[in-house]
C-alpha cells in the first residue's frame, strides 16, 4: 500500500512537473484587434476589423504586428459573437481592444486564450 500510495505521489508530480515547463514559453499580449489579411497587403494601415473579417492579428502599442494561428483566429471569432452581443455592430464600434496568452512562433502567436474588450 505504501509503495502504491509513494508511486502515485510521484506520477503525480513528475506530471505536475511536465504541465508547468509545456506552459512555461506562453506569452500574455495585448494591443489592438486588427484583420490579418489587411495587414497582409498593406502593412501601413490601421486595418480595423470588420464583420466578414475571418483571420486576426495583434497590433501591440509599441508598434509590433502579431498575427494569430487558426485555433487564435477561431476562439477570436467566438469572442466576437460574444462582444457582438454586448455593444451591437462592431463595425460602428470603437477600436477593439485583446489580449492573448500563448507561444510565439517566429511573428505568429499560437493562442491558447483571447479575450476582447
């Protein structure tokens, strides 16, 4: 029993262990919500947002552009419908502002987690 109990104890944290360091290279960053595929072809513009906006980046406010991966791009929509719900037509609205959590390949940042306000 006690070595059972010793062996859990252990799995347990050599897994505990494991989660933190595959966690441990996100990255948290905030800035403006612009539409990826704008900045794509104009790298200059502002790029706000729009609703048949499908692909979304980072315009951080010391001037860095990130874009976001697909899983970013689609949990980024789904805040979308949600914060579509709480001011109406985003297209009329102010400026939508993120932040991001995840790893940062290259200037593509592999989101985990987004929240718009």
């Amino acid at each position: 029993m006690a070595i059972t109990l010793c062996l859990f104890f252990c799995l347990t944290s050599l897994r505990a262990q494991a989660n933190k360091s595959s966690v441990s290279g996100e990255q948290t960053f905030s800035g403006a919500l612009v539409d990826a595929d704008c900045k794509a072809n104009d790298s200059g513009s502002k790029c706000e947002i729009h609703a048949t906006s499908k692909n979304f980046g980072i315009q951080t406010p010391d001037g860095k552009y990130l874009r976001l991966d697909d899983r970013g791009n689609a949990r980024t929509r789904i805040a979308l419908t949600r914060l579509r719900k709480k001011i109406g037509d985003i297209d009329r609205a102010r400026a939508i502002k993120v932040t991001a959590t995840g790893t940062l390949d290259h200037d593509t940042l592999k989101a985990n987690a987004v929240e718009l306000y």
